[in-house]
C-alpha cells in the first residue's frame, strides 16, 4: 500500500471521525468501552486525534497483526486442499495488478463471504467457492481488491481503529511488534464487522472488478453474475444464514448487478446467455467467454456465461 500524507486528510472527515468517536464515548458506558483507568477517558479525545494521524504503513502494520489473529481464529485450508489448489488457479491468472503484494487463502466455512486486507491478504471462504463459478468468484475478488485499491480497505481500519483507541485510552499508534493486545485486535474486528461501506465504495469497486475482468481475459458479465447469486440466495431460507453480513446488507445489489450489465453492454459485449450454474467448481463445463481484448480463451471451466466479441477495449485502472 503506498504511503499517504496524514496531514492531508480532509478537515472536514477529521471533524466528523473525531466527532463520532466522542459520541460513542459518552453513550456507551465504561465497562462497554474498556477504559483502562480513571484518566483515559480524559484522553480519549486526544486519542482520536492521534489516531486520525496513523500512517498508510502503520495501517499496513496493524492489518497484518489483525490477519495473525484472523487466521488464526478460522480453519486455514492447507496448500494441497483442493479449494485451495482451485483458488490458486483462478488467481494464477490474474496480471495487471501493480504495487499489490496479495497473499491468498481459503477458510473452511460454510460462510458465504471474501475480503481483502490491508496488508495484501485476500481471504475467501469455501462457501461462497460453492456456489460460485471461476469467473465469479474471481470477479468478487476482483471487488475486494478494488476496495483496497480504492483506499477504502485502509479508511475503514483507520475509523474502526481511532474509535478503539478512543476507547482504550491509547493515545498513539505502538509500531513495537506485538504491542497491540489481543482484546484491541477482538475489539477493533467487531467494530470493522459492524463497518459497511458507502453506495459510491460498492459501485466504484463493482466497476473496478469489472475492469479486472476486462483485462483478464475473464468473462465481463462475472460481476454481474456473481450480484445475481447473491440476490438468489439472499431471498433463499436456507442460505440467509450463510450469508456475510458484507454482502447481505450490501446497498441496491440488483441495481448494482444492472449498472454492471449496463457497462459491460455500452463497452460492445454481448451476453448471449444468462444466469449461473450454482457452481463449476473442477468439473462443471460452463460457456466459454469471448472478451473483445483476448486473442485465448481462459483455461477451464471459468464462464458463466456465453459473450461476443465486443467494440471497445477497456484499460485497466490502478
């Protein structure tokens, strides 16, 4: 992640930040806040403050201790796992990806969810391998990638830690290897779980997965597709359950897919299929795509629908 200049941050963002953070201090009461003494509720607003000014690489620092904890609290698949070798494969085919050093794997849940982190880990949970085909489930990823391209990944750390802090009492970020407890770490993962990201984040990187796709090689419709799945089993009973707070409340999801179609269409794709197999997973045998800025076919079983060539090449963005 490059680095950013704290001092740059807008004003405006910091008043409203700072403004929440005291709010949620005075609502809440101590024990829900875990001050740690009598005085670090005097220092909570100076906490905030500080908190606000964190660098890019100190965010970077606490997502990778977050993602020790992380992993370390789901069922981590190996790498001869068959999720796992299958994830290696969609993702093998990914280029165009600057400045991004991603690191990939799988947990064994019936969860229906992916994430990235700010420290380049990309988690994706075999439920969601499930019922998706390759080319979804790399469009979803190329979603989350575009979250951390878009700096939304590192925004969202950067809120969640300055209300933890706030209510720790913690005045400054600790760079010390291993200063953050694990009650912060639980802490600051409740508060980005409770996080949603605003409409214009989603369709920024819906259309940023898009553009992954594009330049891939991989179907243009995947996004869109993979919207519809998440649409299907949303108004599915058994599946409600299953599905990651992220992407059930995920804001207007049919006309996000929409505005997916209706940019794949005004770049000259045409999708002469529809709909989405539950899952080719290694053995399903899916349409085959077509880009207009591929001169090869994707290897395997990949699309989830059938398109023809289009009239307009779309540059990846970074």
């Amino acid at each position: 992640m490059p680095e950013g200049n704290p001092g740059a941050q807008n004003t405006k963002d910091m008043k409203k930040l700072l403004i929440a953070a005291t709010a949620l201090l005075m609502m809440a009461s101590c024990s829900t806040l875990k001050v740690v003494d009598q005085n670090a509720a005097l220092n909570a607003g100076a906490a905030a403050v500080q908190a606000l000014a964190i660098s890019d690489s100190q965010i970077k620092q606490l997502c990778s201790q977050y993602m020790v904890q992380t992993d370390g609290q789901n069922t981590k698949l190996p790498a001869d796992d068959a999720y796992t070798q299958r994830l290696k494969k969609i993702m093998a085919r990914f280029h165009n990806i600057e400045k991004l050093d991603l690191n990939y794997a799988v947990y064994k849940s019936n969860t229906i969810n992916a994430f990235a982190s700010g420290d380049g880990s990309v988690r994706v949970y075999s439920g969601l391998m499930d019922v998706m085909n390759d080319d979804e489930v790399f469009a979803v990823i190329g979603h989350e990638l575009g979250h951390l391209i878009n700096k939304d990944v590192r925004d969202a750390y950067r809120t969640a830690y300055l209300i933890v802090a706030a209510r720790y009492g913690i005045g400054a970020f600790n760079q010390t290897a291993g200063a953050i407890s694990q009650g912060f770490l639980g802490d600051l993962g409740q508060q980005l779980a409770t996080a949603a990201y605003s409409r214009r984040q989603e369709t920024q990187a819906d259309e940023t997965a898009f553009q992954f796709c594009v330049a891939n090689g991989v179907d243009p419709f995947a996004m869109y597709h993979a919207l519809n799945v998440l649409l299907r089993l949303s108004g599915s009973t058994g599946s409600q359950g299953q599905l990651a707070q992220m992407f059930s409340d995920h804001p207007d999801t049919a006309k996000r897919a929409a505005h997916i179609k209706d940019m794949a269409e005004a770049a000259g794709y045409k999708m002469t299929s529809s709909g989405s197999s539950q899952s080719s997973g290694t053995t399903g045998k899916p349409n085959t795509v077509k880009p207009n800025n591929s001169n090869s076919k994707p290897a395997g079983n990949t699309s989830s629908g059938n398109t023809t060539s289009g009239k307009k090449k779309i540059n990846q963005k970074h």
